[in-house]
DNA sequence: TCATCTTTGTGCACGCGTTCACAAAGACAT
DNA sequence: ATGTCTTTGTGAACGCGTGCACAAAGATGA
C-alpha cells in the first residue's frame, strides 16, 4: 500500500511547529499500541481519543507531515507508525549516557522505555569513585574522568543529567565540551549552554508545585469542602521541626525525618 | 525596609496565567538561593538572568501576583519568597502518596525535592506483598489493599503513579475514587480521569524523543546524515565552557498540562 | 524642593497554537 | 456511473503568551 508515493513533502519537515513535535511520541506510542493489536487503520478521531488530544488538532499535526490519510477511512497505522518515527528521527539508534548514577540515574538505566525506540544506555557515569566498575541495569558504571573519552568513542550526541544540582552545570559543560548537543536535565538547576545545544528539563519538585497551586484553588473555591484534605491537612501536621527550613534543594536530601 | 505594605490586591488570585504559574516554582527556587545568601533585595534583571527567562516576562509574572517592587529599588527577597510561597500553596503541608515502588518510585521517595518545601511523603504503596513492610526511605511500603485507607486517614489529595504503565490506569481510578483530585503521572500512559482532577505527566522516553527530533534536524542541516559526527562538527567550539552565556530559552518546559 | 537616575509595571503589537467548520476526496453500494 | 456517506485536510478566527518600549514611581543627592 501506499507505494505510488509520488514524491514527500519534504520541504515541509523544516516548519513543524514545537507543539506538534512534543505531541508526535504520544501518537506513535498509541499507533503502536494499535500496530500491535494489528488494527490496520485507524480514523483520527480514534486515534485522538486514544493519545487524549483534540482530533481537529490531530489531523494538523499530521498535516504538517504531509500526511497521508485516506479520506472516508483513516490513516494507515503502519505506515504512520514509521513515517513518525522517521520525523523524530528514530529509524537510528541514538547512544545516550546517563551521568549521576544516584536513585534516579538507577532508575533511569533500568527504564525500558529507553531502549524500546532508537535510544541505548551507551554509558553510565559517575563521579564516586567507589561506583566504578558496580554494574547497574547490566551496565558497568565508569568514573566521571572517562566521560570525555566515552562521549567520544560513542559518538553520543544525547546526554542526560542525574547529579545533584550542584554538580549539574559543570557536568554539562563537560558534556556540551566533548560533543553533546542535545541534555535532559533532572537536576534542579537551571543550566547554561552554547547556542546549538537544546536543554530539556524534568524537574519533578516544579510539577508538584504546580499541582498544588491548582490543588489550593480548588480547595478555596469549594469553599474547602470538596475533598477531605484541606481540612485534615491543615489540623494534622505532626512534629517536624520549624519547617522554617527550605533545605539547599540541589544537594542529595538526607532522607527525610519522620 | 518595604514595611508598610498596606493592603494585597487579593481578588487577583483568580487570573493568573497558567505559563505563569509554571514559571513560579522556578523564580521561587532562584529567591530561595538568593535568601540562603542573604540578599535583601534583587532586581527584575539579575532574578530572571538566575532563573533563565526574560526579564520583562518575569516583570508581567509578578504583576500578575499584584507585585510588590520598588522602582528604582527591586524587589524584596524575603516578601517575594513568602509571596509565592503563599501563592502556589506551598505555606500549609501537603501530603502526598507514592505508587509503585520499582526503581523510580523509590529514587522518588528519595528524592529531595519532596521534602524540602510543602510536601511529605505520607505513604509508599506497591501491588506486591513481598514490598509489604520493607523500608523505602525510612518509609515502610504497604499494600496497595490499604491504598482507600491510607488515603482517607491521611487526607491525601495528591498521588504520585509510578507503576508500569498497565496498572496506570487502574491505580488513577482508585486514586481518585479515594478522594485524589491531583495526579503526577510518571507511567507511560494517557490517564482519563474525572473532570476537576488534574493530571501532570513526566515522560522520559516522550522527552528523548523530542531531543531526537532536533537532533536529527541539526544533523540534517549540516548536509550529512552522521547523526554524532555531524553533531561534533557543530560543536567543535574547544574548551571556553566558560562563558557563553546565552539564554537557555527556545525550549519549552518540559510538561504541558494534559 | 527639585532634578536626576534607576527600575518597575503595563499598554500594545505580534506570532504561535488551538479550535471550528466545511469543502474536497475518496470508499462503497446500487 | 452515479449518488451517498465517511473522514480528511485546511482556511479562518480567536485567544494566549511573549517581548518591546515607555511612562510612572520612587530613591537619592544637592
């Protein structure tokens, strides 16, 4: 099917607006989650429900693909499933290091979700010298001073951030000296890097804060009697010392008390 | 200095722009620091430089909290942190539970963040009995069979899911059938959820993604398709990690409401 | 008191993203 | 072939967010 492809948009690759690219993993997760099932099209209205977006914003974003629906049917789920891929360049395999080799660095070298679509843990690093050598998630970790060597060895152009926050900035420029152009950052820092260099940041300390914000105005305007929180929340509240405390947010938390 | 504030415009709660309030946490974290080193006052230039956006957008940011600077001056350290503070909720404590504890959910019950400003982790819960009573970050795992009770005694309004992506959405159901009214999604799923409950969802492998996607574009526009070679090229500017500084701006946060 | 200087607060314009609504395109049945 | 029915692709309008540029506000000094 689709064969007589006449000749691709192309040219169009280059305006894909920011919004649409964010949202093309969401739909290639859902395709192929029907590519699986063996579902052979799917209409954009199903295809919307399934990745939870508006199916008129759907069919823009595909449109700027060039996409290739038929109409009165749907889209052809495996050839969109690569020409996806394709657009987020995922037809090749990106090696990736991991730096910071802490709770969550562990949690991220052992997460499939990395090496399911065209991403591999080239490397794991970190900067404790007694972590060298101790295998993680079937990996060797090396030692912080290999990290320019590793980076190009690989020929890693992605690196991801999992240090503290008071060692983050200089990891990445490290990582942005030896060749990385592309950083996920996890450290609750806000990094600093050339022209040229995309930085994306998960910062989970941010999402739970702004969830509560969202959380506090819908207390205040149910006049607090929606859920039964507020209320709880408010009188509980054991021991803990004067909270007065905001810790340096960036260092390794000494597990909390309680 | 800055005593006489008479009156706060209140009412102006209501309208505060969502990029606004996504933008909160990352002033506060700036302030934070700036407090710890105990400067009185800062003004719109050197706080947004600190928290890598543009000074003006932060001006409009503050104002929409009904602002209290001093031209000429700055603003006060002290009485902004407390400002937004109040602002995104962050005065009262907030309990929060955590599901699923694999790799990710325990570095999240490690995590720092948690503790350092509002929230407490009141409970670690996992669908395997074998996790039942072991110690996570000093916090006994129970049983997903306590989840409705732990929920209710505690007054829980916000869950962390860091289950497998299968049990997403059952764990979500319950979650709010509890009394949950905010959700931060780490599992690879699209969540459906009642309407007044607000869902967060922090993507790694939908992050890697975008990453990809702009790295393939900058390989592509260096004319070869060498996906880390090309990128060497690019950003064979030796050494000088110095001091680029350029804004870590065009690009977006991470996450975008659902 | 008045002039000058710094920095805030914001009106305005622009661009991006979202949504609606519908014409065009194709499948399918007769 | 022709008509009907489904679904795509997109023009256009709208709203939100961003950044510029400047007037107003207050500090500071003479």
């Amino acid at each position: 099917m689709a064969t007589g492809r006449t000749h691709r948009p192309a040219t169009r690759s280059r305006g894909i607006p920011e919004a649409t690219v964010a949202r093309l993993p969401l739909y290639l997760r859902a395709l192929t989650a029907l590519s699986e099932r063996s579902v052979p099209t799917v209409s954009s209205e199903e295809l919307a429900a399934a990745a939870g977006v508006n199916s008129a914003k759907l069919r823009k974003d595909f449109s700027y693909l060039g996409s290739y629906g038929t109409r009165g049917v749907g889209y052809d789920v495996e050839y969109l499933v690569y020409q996806i891929s394709r657009e987020l360049g995922l037809t090749q395999d990106w090696p990736v290091v991991i730096v910071g080799i802490g709770n969550l660095g562990a949690a991220l070298a052992n997460y499939g979700g990395f090496a399911s679509r065209g991403f591999r843990v080239a490397a794991l690093i970190d900067a404790d010298p007694a972590m060298a050598g101790k295998p993680v998630a079937g990996i060797a970790v090396q030692h912080t001073d290999e990290l320019e060597h590793i980076i190009e060895d690989n020929g890693v152009s992605i690196g991801v951030i999992a240090t503290p926050a008071g060692a983050a900035q200089q990891v990445c420029d490290r990582l942005v000296a030896a060749g990385v152009t592309s950083i996920l950052n996890f450290a609750p820092t806000v990094l600093t890097v050339p022209d040229g260099v995309d930085v994306r940041k998960v910062d989970l300390s941010i999402e739970l804060q702004i969830l509560a914000f969202h959380e506090q105005r819908k207390a205040g305007d149910e006049g607090a009697v929606a859920p039964a929180a507020a209320a709880r929340a408010a009188a509980d509240t054991p021991a803990a010392p004067a909270d007065d405390r905001k810790g340096p947010d960036g260092d390794v938390p000494a597990v909390m008390p309680a």
